[in-house]
C-alpha cells in the first residue's frame, strides 16, 4: 500500500493541472475577447504615450 501513498498526489496534481489548463484554454476567445483586447489596447496605448510625452517636452 506504500506504492497507493507515493502516487496519489502526483496523481492529483496531474488532474489538477489538467483541469486547470482546460479552464484557461476555454476561456480564450468568446465574448469577453474584445473586451480583454481593449483592456490590452488601451493599456499599450497609455504606455506609449507616457513615453512620448517626456520626449516632446525636451526639446
């Protein structure tokens, strides 16, 4: 029964892990893939402008 004991929790971890990356595969795309695009777009676009900005006022 030792051998039961050192492969159960490699075992739930597998299934976990499994479980996990079905949950994260599933969840890309469908209807909240513009508003996750967006969100992404609009972020890039503040970071570019904060780097701009400084650039324009040094000269």
């Amino acid at each position: 029964m030792d051998y039961v004991s050192a492969l159960v929790p490699p075992v739930v971890m597998a299934v976990f892990f499994i479980g996990l990356i079905r949950v994260i595969v599933k969840t890309q795309g469908g209807a909240n893939k513009a508003k996750e695009d967006a969100a992404v777009d609009a972020a890039i676009a503040r970071a570019e402008a904060a780097q701009q900005a400084p650039a324009k006022t040094d000269g």
